[in-house]
C-alpha cells in the first residue's frame, strides 16, 4: 500500500474537499496556497513555529494514563492525550499560532476568525495579542449570549468580538459572515479558520498545525510504553483535534481511528450533529463534504450541548476517511458526554471540556469490551472550565 | 383569441427552446438598437411565492431585458444582508428548487422571450443532482445558471451537464481575477459573464468606474461574450455610467430594498417605477 498522500493539488481528499468559493475569494486563496506551500517546507519558519509551540504554548503535552479510571471501567487501559493543558486550554492554540506566524510573514496587520462556543476565538485573540495584530472575531448572537465568560475574554485580550445575527445566530453563521469580512479586506486581513473545513489549502494547512499531537503521541507512546495504542479516540465537530491525532497514524493500519461526533438529544431526533453518521454529501463553506442538511439542500441548525462540536458540517478527510474505511465514526449524547464529564473529574481530578468529553464517553463504553492490555489513547481536546456554567444548568444549579 | 395565442406562444417556445438561445438572441438584438441590457436580481419566494411571477412579469413590463432569479440558500456566504434577508424571507416559505423551477415554468406560460438565469449556491444543486437539475431547468425554459460557489476549477462536470441541455453556463469575474483564470473562464462560461465590480459581498457601496473601465479594457481581450457588471449599482447615474461601459447592467440589492420596504400593495408598483428609473438611465446613453 502506498503512503497516504492527500489532498491532491486541487485539495480534494476523494470526492471531498475542493474550493467552492465564489470568484472573488480564489486570488486570495491561491495567495494563501502559495505561501503556505512555501514557508511550511521553510527551516526558519518551522523552527520559529516550534519554539513557540514549545516555550509559549508549554508543549509537548503529557500522555497521562488514567489508571483508576481504566480499573473502574474494568477493560482497556485508558490514555489521554493533554491538550488541555496547552496555553488557553485547548488545542486550538497549535493552528492559531501555525497562521498567526504565516499571517506575519504575508504582512497581513488584521487578523478574523469565527467562533463557536469561543475557543478558538480566544485562541486567535491571543496570538493577534501576542504578536501584535488587530483581531476581529465573529460570533454568533446566540454564542455570545451562551458564552459571555468567552467573549469578555477576547475583551480582555484586546480583540473585537461582532455577534452574527443572520442565519441561526450560531457557528456557521460566524463562518459566513467572516468570509464576508475577508472578501471585503482580503489585502491587509488574514482570516485564521479554527477547523479542518473550509476551502483548500485550509484543511490540509490547520491539519498540518495539528499534527503535533499525533506526532508527539507516537513519540512518547513509544517512549513511555514501548508500543503504540491499539485505537485513537478523539471528538468530531469540524474534527480538528481529531485529525491532527489521526493524521500521523493513517498509515499505521493496525491502530484503529474512531472520530465520536455529537448526537445531541439522539441521532433519531432532529437536535444533533451527528454529521458522519447521518448526513448526506454536499457543498458548504468552500468544501465538498458530508452535511446535515434537509431533502432540499438546505442547511439544518444542529444541537449539541458542547458549542464546539454544534456544526452541520465536518472536515473534508474525515468525509474521506470514513468513505474509504480507515476511519469509524460514532456518536455519543449530551447526557452520556455529561455522565463522562462528571466521571473523570471524580476519578482523576481532570475536568475535560464537554467536546471532549464525547470522546471519554465512547471510551468509557469500549473499553470495558477490550481485554486490559489494550491501550486507548484518547485526545483530551480541551479543559472544561468554560462548560461549568452549563454543567451546572445541567443539573439544575445555577451559578 | 388570447387561448390561442397562449396555445401559439406555447407551441414556438417548444420548438425555440431546441433552437434558439435566448440570452444571444436577446443581446443580439440590443446591439443592433445600440442599447445596453438591463438585468434585475430577485429571490424567489421573496417577500412571498406567490408574487414572484408577477414580479418577473413586472420587471419585464418595466424595462428589463434578462431575469436574474435567485435561489434561496441558508447560508448566502457571498451576499450581503441585503439578500441574505431576501433568501431568509423566502426560505420561511420552504421554497426550493423545485418550487423555483415550477416558478419559471409558469413564468414561460406568456413569455418565451425573456432570458431567465437562475442564480445561487451549490448545495441545493448537489441535492437534486447535476443531470436532473439541468434537464428539469431545461424543460422549465431555463436559459442560463449561475452557481456563485461553483468555481472553472471545480465546474468540469456540471458545466457539460449545462452543455447537454444548452443551458448557458454563466461565471462570475472579479477585480482579482488574474489573466491566466480570465481565459480559462474565457473557455467556459456561455451566454454572459458577470463581472463583480467590486471587492466584498453583494450590497456594498463605493464603484469605482475608472477602475471597472480599465478592467473591462482588459477583460474583453479576451472574452468575446457579453460583459455585465453588478455589485454596486443603486440608482440611474450608476446605472447610466455603467451602461456606458459594460454591455449589461446588473441590479440586485437595490431592488430587494425596494421590495423589502413596500407594501404589498404598492410592490409591483414600486418595483415596476425602479426598474423604469434605471431603464431609463441606461437607455440615455
């Protein structure tokens, strides 16, 4: 079998992927592709990309194995993968930093994002301070009501934050509206997209940002277990931590790849995002991919209780994993993600963002089927301080 | 009498639609009076389906050459609020392509000379599929289709789908467009291509006419095709000015604010005497 070797020139990934975007946006696209193809392969640029990862983002991150967890679950040994203890607690910050550094290089002063439940908004917020850029993030009104704690955060951090009142006041109506602001000042602004989505070279360039946690992974399982995981567990909303554990493992077939996608109130009921599992190929945000959509082609409003997994798309090689069978993807609900949420703070004093604790609750149910030395490296995308607020409406408190 | 016309008009446009196209029929005959097309933007289904025939019939009635009717999407990522208003106005209505095509097909019912091209997004496209959308489109008197996400580099397959109906392929050029992509659209499209003259979404404000003049100098160098220009244009002096320079005059957001704010009543109406006003603008050069 030949090296996996995707995506091709056009940036499809199969069927999947591509750069469905209309004329105006495709100069500053191929201007993108083109830099990004040039600094990528550059000595000073990975170096300058390392170091920063490395003293101003604290990695790499431990794989911490979560033994009386794994024994109360009585099968497979559990690993996580701690991208929640990078700086601003979650794994967004390793892209952010990747096109905050190719923004400067391109001499762009402004940088957008969109954002969900505000990870990766505080997460460009941060880089734009850090490296003294103006930022400007979209947020969906309904966002910025759920999550204030975020957006005084960007605040704080000197970024602008615009709430979207098109669409459903949410994640991809953040999307949209910051393409609007790109077309409209493409040449002094850098629109830092938080997923693998969006039109080529996005989803190749945030993997190859995120490839550091796999990368690190197969170092210190290595390392630290003289084998590497029988299965990588990670959640899927966009799917970017996903990929960026995946991707360096793609060709090591014996390590099975399972992506856990939201599914809400259930995947029988309309409120999910369950969108590998149940949708349906088509275009959306610059690229060819599975969607949530109805019989018409029009885009549904998708529920989940974690905003960052609350998108009725999915990057486009997860489309193409699924598709050609390297990787599974399943779906866990808000209130197996919540029961996973409360177990991991009890059993090993680790609070996991909600997002993540999908991934943990598909865990929980595997690895009870698998003999004890199995191992399951879980990627814990992110902290979950940001949810408490809605763990806490969960139950019934308010704070 | 008006039975039988309706039974002629409909029996010629069948044998015309195997025939003749539409859109080079009518910028043919604009040449030969030396006037310049008029090309309205409406969503339909917007503020309501069932006004939007008599819509079409009214901006006909007005002065408009070629219909650009648009297909509602949730998720309008090149429009400005403006139209994406239009589309959400009209999606509250569940309008789909289907319904946008039957509204056609009711449209040719007493006119089989005006161009319509339908305007929108891929999505919608993807769900019904390339042949059947472009079959259906053809049997429903379609001339031409405009899909604002569907680049040259990704339009291979749908655009012989086109070209297997004779459904023109419309494409989109911007002032980033660079020369070696100008001549691959240059290829491709059919019918007109539709120069966006500005950077941004649809709705801004500030055209630059000596910017859009040094473009179209450059564009037509390599196109042979009708040119028509939008973004921009939001009353007769803009009109006018672009009609002095391009070989149509595309109206979008102006004419959605229009509808946006009348009445229903007074929509036809007030429509109608904008559609006139730009007319006439143009027609003064």
């Amino acid at each position: 079998m030949s090296a996996y070797d995707l995506p091709n020139k056009e940036g499809h990934f199969g069927p999947y992927g591509g750069i469905f975007v209309a004329e105006t946006l495709i100069s500053a696209l191929e201007d993108l592709r083109k830099q990004y193809e040039f600094y990528r392969d550059d000595p000073e640029f990975k170096a300058e990309f390392a170091y920063e990862l490395k003293h101003y983002v604290g990695r790499p991150s431990p794989i911490y194995h979560a033994k009386r967890w794994s024994e109360h679950l009585g099968g497979a040994q559990i690993l996580l993968k701690r991208e929640d203890l990078n700086h601003t607690g979650a794994h967004k910050i390793n892209n952010t930093i990747g096109q905050a550094l190719l923004a400067r290089r391109m001499g762009k002063k402004r940088v957008i994002a969109e954002t969900g439940a505000g990870q990766h908004g505080v997460a460009s917020a941060t880089v734009a301070a850090r490296y003294g850029m103006e930022c400007v993030v979209y947020m969906g009104s309904e966002d910025v009501k759920r999550q204030a704690t975020n957006v005084y955060r960007m605040k704080l951090l000197g970024a602008t934050v615009v709430p979207v009142e098109s669409g459903s006041r949410t994640l991809k109506d953040a999307l949209n509206e910051a393409m609007r602001d790109w077309v409209t000042n493409v040449e002094d602004t850098f629109y830092i997209i938080g997923t693998v989505a969006g039109p080529h070279p996005y989803p190749m360039m945030v993997r190859d940002f995120q490839a550091i946690i796999g990368n690190e992974a197969k170092v210190q399982m290595q390392e630290d277990f003289n084998r590497q995981p029988d299965a990588l567990i990670a959640c899927v909303g966009g799917g970017s931590n996903a990929i960026g554990l995946f991707y360096p493992y793609i060709d090591d077939t014996n390590v099975r790849l399972i992506g856990v996608e939201a599914a809400g109130k259930g995947i029988d009921t309309h409120q999910h995002a369950a969108t590998l599992s149940t949708g349906k190929p088509g275009v959306l945000h610059g690229n060819r991919t599975y969607l949530i959509q109805d019989e018409n082609g029009q885009i549904i409003e998708t529920h989940s209780i974690s905003a960052g997994l609350d998108y009725p798309g999915v990057g486009p090689e997860h489309a193409w994993l699924k598709d050609c069978g390297r990787a599974e993807y399943v779906s866990i609900t808000d209130d197996e993600a919540l029961e996973a949420f409360h177990t991991l703070c009890r059993y090993e004093g680790i609070m996991p963002a909600l997002e993540s604790s999908h991934a943990l609750a598909y865990a929980a149910k595997y690895a009870p089927t698998l003999s004890k030395d199995k191992l399951l490296l879980v990627n814990l995308s992110g902290r979950g301080d940001k949810d408490m607020a809605t763990v806490a409406q969960m139950s019934g408190l308010t704070l | 009498m008006s039975f039988i016309k309706n039974l002629l008009n409909i029996f010629s446009d069948q044998n015309d639609a195997k025939k003749i196209n539409r859109i080079a029929t009518k910028f043919a005959a604009l040449k030969s009076q030396n006037r310049k097309a008029l090309i309205p933007f409406i969503t339909a289904g917007d503020p309501n389906p069932e006004v939007t025939v008599l819509l079409m019939h009214q901006l006909v009635q007005s002065g408009a050459d070629i219909i650009e009717l648009g297909v509602p999407f949730s998720d309008p990522m090149a429009d400005g609020p403006t139209i994406q208003r239009s589309s959400e106005r009209a999606l509250k209505h569940h309008v789909s392509l289907h319904d946008v095509l039957h509204m056609v097909s009711e449209f040719r019912k007493t006119d089989s000379t005006t161009p319509v091209v339908l305007m929108g997004y891929a999505n919608p496209v993807e769900a019904l599929g390339y042949a059947a959308f472009a079959a259906k489109a053809k049997d429903c008197g379609v001339d031409g289709i405009l899909i604002v996400d569907y680049p040259p580099e990704e339009s291979a397959e749908w655009v012989q789908c086109l070209e297997q109906q004779e459904i023109d392929a419309i494409f989109l050029l911007s002032p980033t467009t660079p020369q070696a992509r100008i001549e691959q659209v240059a290829k491709m499209a059919r019918g007109y291509v539709y120069y966006v003259s500005l950077k941004g979404v649809t709705g801004a404000s500030h055209l630059d006419l000596q910017d859009v003049s040094a473009m179209l100098a450059q564009l037509r160098q390599y196109i042979a095709l009708p040119i028509g220009v939008g973004f921009g244009i939001r009353d007769g002096a803009t009109a006018k000015a672009v009609a002095g320079l391009a070989d149509a005059v595309v109206v979008g957001s102006r004419i959605i604010e229009e509808i946006e704010k009348s009445p229903e009543a007074e929509l036809l109406g007030n429509v109608g005497n904008l559609i006139g006003t730009l007319r006439k603008a143009i027609d003064e050069n």
